[in-house]
C-alpha cells in the first residue's frame, strides 16, 4: 500500500490558520488523498478528501502539489475543538493508517 | 447526517471467552471495514468485507476472528477465545465504494478488555 509522511506533531494559536503537511510520493494514478482526523477516545472522522484538484469544505480546505506528491490540509481558523490527530491516507481497500499530525492548538 | 454505530460502547470480558462485536454500517453502504487500536497506538487494518466476503485481511486477523453480515443491517466481529493483547478500541467503518471516492464513516468504537 502507498504510504504518507506526516510531522509527529504541529502547534498553532487559536484562531490563527493551520497548514499539515501530507508527503506521498508513491501515489497513484488513482488514489485519492484522504484527510481523518481523531479526537481523544473518539473513532476517526472524515475531513475532506480529493484527487487532483484542490477542495473547500465547511471543515478545511485541501490542496494538492500539482505532481500530487504532497497535499496540505488547510484549517483556516484553529479552534480548541481542532485539537487531535490529523491522518493523510491514500486510498485502497486497506486504509492504512499512519502515525499522523497531533496537532495542539493554544489558546 | 448518517452515523455507524457500535454497540456495546465498552466489553469487558475473562481471557478465552468468545466476544461479539456488532456494527451497524451506513445503510446504502457496500463495504465495511473491522480496524483496531491498542492503547497510544495506530489505527490498525483488520478486515474489510463486500458481498457477503472477506475482500481482505491483515496479518492481525488470525482464525481467532471471523466477521459475518448476518442480516441486512448488521455487521460483526466474533473473536473466537480472546486474549490479554486483544484489549482494545475496536472501529467499525463503512463506505459506498473502496475506490476512494467517498469518505469512509467510523463508529464511535467499543473498548475491549480482555482480563
């Protein structure tokens, strides 16, 4: 399965917006970059997904290299409820799960 | 907005006994999916299920465990004769299609604890 590469853990201020890396250079032709998110003692939570072109959702917006070798998850105002783990995944019937972004939002 | 739920919310059960896991999947969902997380771990694959079959399993998913779709709406995880390291959180996910189009939705979980 193709894998991601994700910081361990990221901080940002309140309010202020926040850009999470994804680098996934053995993505394919059809794979689909998946953003989940998991708050503490809660299960994973979709959070956008796209194939090339970037997307807005009422949650954050997603953009994607142009090689789509790397995408960024865009929260345009952190907010303490923000405050989890943020998982890249690339699509297949697996969904492997990496360590993902811990982000920490301070108030 | 559609939710998979997971019953029950915490299992607490004596090594060697046999647990039922149920799920109720997103109803015009096609595929569903077992994963597990230890303690301060990953998200962990267990199994993935499509037309009353296993599409695919990890390494993890011994012959302990089996998953079934015993009628429309259910979908479960039986682990035959638990064991100390099966202490979990245990999701249940589900999605319209594996190729990546749609999201996947997850249960809220069920906290296994084997004593």
């Amino acid at each position: 399965d193709a894998k991601t590469t994700q910081p361990n853990s990221m901080e940002s201020n309140e309010e202020e917006p926040v850009h999470l890396p994804c680098n996934h250079s053995t993505i394919s032709g059809t794979d689909y970059i998946h953003w989940y998110r998991q708050l503490p003692s809660q299960g994973p939570e979709y959070v956008i997904h796209g194939l090339t072109s970037n997307v807005n959702n009422r949650m954050a917006s997603l953009a994607i290299a142009e090689d789509r070798k790397s995408s960024t998850l865009i929260l345009h105002r952190a907010t303490l409820r923000d405050a989890a783990v943020y998982y890249c995944i690339l699509s297949g019937n697996q969904f492997y799960f990496g360590t993902g972004t811990s982000l920490t939002v301070i108030p | 907005e559609p939710e998979v739920t997971q019953t029950p919310s915490h299992q607490v059960t004596q090594m060697g006994q046999e647990v039922i896991l149920r799920c109720v999947p997103i109803s015009n969902h096609l595929y569903f999916y077992w994963y597990r997380q230890i303690l301060g771990q990953k998200v962990e694959f267990l199994v993935s299920f499509y037309n009353n079959e296993i599409s695919e399993k990890s390494e993890i998913f011994d012959d302990q465990f089996s998953v079934e779709r015993p009628d429309g709406s259910n979908f479960t995880l039986k682990i035959r004769s638990t064991k100390l390291e099966d202490s979990a959180m245990y999701f249940c996910a589900s999605t319209q299609t594996w190729t990546g189009v749609y999201g996947y939705t997850f249960g809220s979980g069920t906290r296994l604890t084997v004593v």
